[in-house]
C-alpha cells in the first residue's frame, strides 16, 4: 500500500524537541545546520539567564503587613462577647416607665369617669366635673363606697379589693401618713405630685386636713371667741361673684338679706356699690344643716364671713369646715384665713393654696 505525502507523520520542529529535554544541544545544532563553534559562551549564557528569570515583586521582611479591615457585619450582630449581666442590673428603662405613666393614668382615668356617675357626685354637681381632668377627680370628690356580698363595690371595684373597715365613711386624697391595708401601703397616685397618700385606716373621713385633738385649742369659744372672722384678703368684685357662683353651683342653702328683708341673692357688684348708710346686707350660707357662714360684704377687696365656733365641736364638724375653706379657696385660687374674734391679722388656721389643703398657721395653746 503507498501512502501519500499527506498521510506521512509530521515530524515536529526540532527547537520543540530541544525545550522539551528530547534532544541534546549538539543534536540541536546538527539539525540546524550549526556546530560546536556557534555554540554561546559562559558570559552570553549568564546574561541570556538573568534576562530569563522572573522578577521577584515581593516586599521585604521587614515591611509592616496591613490589617485588613473589619467585616461589614449587619446591625443586629456583633463580634464582642455576649453580655451576660441581669436585666435588673441596670435598673428600670425610660420605656418601661412610660408605660408604667400611662397605664396608671389609664387607670385613674377610668376611675373618674365611674366616680363622676356615682352618688359621691351629686347630678347637681356632675355638669361641672364634666370640665374637670378624669384622673383627677378623685382629689376632688368624697367616695362613700360599700361592699356588697362577693367582694365587689357599689365603686365597681372587683372581687377580693380591699375595702375599709369604714368604708360607709367619706374618703378623701390629701398628703398625709402612710396608710396601710394588711401591711400593704394603701396609696393613690398623681402626675403632677408623685404620690399622695391617705391616712391610717380608722381615722376620721381616712384623713382629715386637721385632726380635732390637734387644733381643738383653736376652736374653743373661752379662747378663741364664739365668732371668728373668716377672710380672703386681696379679693375683688370678681371674686366675690365667684363665691355667689359656687354656692349656686354647690346646692348650698342660703338666704340673703338687707336688714329685716329676705331677697333674692343680688350680683356682687350691685351689693357691694350700696350706700354706705345702706341696710347691711348678709348672706347666710349653710354648707350642711348645722353649719352656718354668714358673709358680711364689707368691702369689696375682702371676701369675709364669720362663724360660730360652737356648731364646730368635734371631728365631723371641723372636716365640714375645712371642706368649706376648701372648696373656696380652690376656686378663688387665694388663701383662706381663720382669725380669732377681735384679732385680725393673726390667722390661726386657713386654706394654703400650695398645699392644697387647710393647714396650720400657729401654735397650739396650751390651757
């Protein structure tokens, strides 16, 4: 068979042969056509070799290595270690007392718009707490809560609350001791104040703005006289009407009177710009049925009344009065001032408007 001269081996370059290690430089050369006289000398293959020779890009022992930077790791991981201290170790966080605020808050709230429908507001009553702050009427108003079989409350508090062991008497918020319920503190709660707390069970009302054995000194008619003024010093016109107005919205009985004559209660201003040889008026203001405050209207920058020491003996009676200087001074946002008969400018007892509360104004005598 003949083979064509496409079908012979190809015979690869001989340079190939040499760079793979087939063949010898001198075969080399002979192929080539070249001989030992052309082979390169020592110098030529030195300088062929450093040419050769890669170059070394590397950097110095002695370079310092650059840290490579952190990993961008997400927001909600990190690479310290795990904290491993309490919660309780650091204390309540803001968060934790806001909604602590606002529960207690909530709190009040729905308990002053329960109240706010109860016989501790009279319907007469009820249209102007309508105006008054929820959480707050109950610094306002008197609960006659009692309980009723199963543990509830005529004040809608559920079963098992604690109630008093008087609890058909009045109640009312004012600062005062600790009061406790079985060892527990029994206390009510205000934004503006912190806490404001009760007195001990079995006093008289819970507590009392004053306690009889306390001030009863000031309320003895041999000392004190049997009719003592009561002032508003800095008053005006304006204030005056402001006190006709709150005996109006109070439901108190009252008769007003020029002389031997029984009127309707007049305005403030016509009253107090009658003639100075005028019949003097009064006007009698029964706060309950055996307490009686007659105002005289001696002058427009005085709201002045007096009183009778003798309807005053007593516990209840002196909460009636307080309860009376009270509910005037919060309305006319001024003090209250009790003097003994004939010595004005000397208060012993009276409404301070910061403390939201009668208070003492001198020491107690002692007979």
């Amino acid at each position: 068979m003949s083979c064509s001269a496409d079908s012979a081996p190809r015979r690869r370059p001989p340079t190939q042969a040499h760079d793979r290690g087939v063949i010898s430089d001198d075969a080399l050369r002979r192929v080539t056509g070249f001989d030992d006289s052309d082979a390169p000398s020592a110098e030529e293959l030195a300088a062929r070799k450093k040419t050769t020779e890669p170059t070394d890009t590397t950097q110095p022992d002695d370079t310092e290595e650059t840290t490579p930077p952190k990993p961008d790791l997400p927001v909600d991981e990190s690479e310290a270690p795990l904290e491993t201290v309490p919660a309780s170790a650091g204390g309540l966080r803001p968060g934790l007392l806001d909604a602590a605020d606002v529960l207690i808050w909530s709190a009040l709230t729905a308990a002053g718009k329960t109240l706010r429908n109860t016989p501790a507001c009279p319907r007469s009553e009820r249209a102007r707490h309508r105006n008054v702050d929820p959480e707050t009427i109950h610094t306002l108003l008197r609960s006659t809560s009692t309980q009723r079989p199963g543990g509830g409350s005529s004040m809608g508090r559920g079963p098992g609350s604690w109630t008093s062991p008087d609890a058909t008497r009045s109640t009312r918020v004012a600062p005062g001791p600790t009061s406790t319920a079985g060892g527990v503190p029994l206390c009510l709660w205000s934004r503006e104040t912190g806490v404001r707390r009760v007195g001990e069970p079995g006093q008289h009302g819970w507590v009392a703005d004053l306690l009889w054995d306390d001030v009863k000194c000031f309320f003895d008619p041999d000392l004190m006289g049997p009719l003592p003024d009561v002032r508003v010093p800095g008053a005006s016109v304006e204030n005056w009407q402001t006190v006709l107005d709150l005996v109006a919205e109070k439901g108190w009985k009252c008769q007003y009177s020029e002389g031997e004559r029984v009127l309707p209660v007049p305005r403030a201003e016509a009253v107090l710009s009658r003639p100075a040889d005028a019949e003097c008026p009064d006007l009698r203001v029964w706060p309950t049925a055996d307490v009686l405050a007659i105002f005289r209207f001696h002058a427009a920058d005085e709201v002045d009344f007096d009183i009778d020491l003798r309807e005053l003996q007593g516990q209840e009676r002196l909460d009636v009065f307080c309860d009376f200087l009270r509910e005037i001074g919060r309305r006319l946002s001024k003090p209250v001032l009790m003097d003994p008969e004939g010595d004005d400018g000397h208060p012993v007892v009276g409404f301070d408007v910061e403390a939201d509360r009668v208070v003492l104004l001198a020491e107690p005598q002692v007979r």
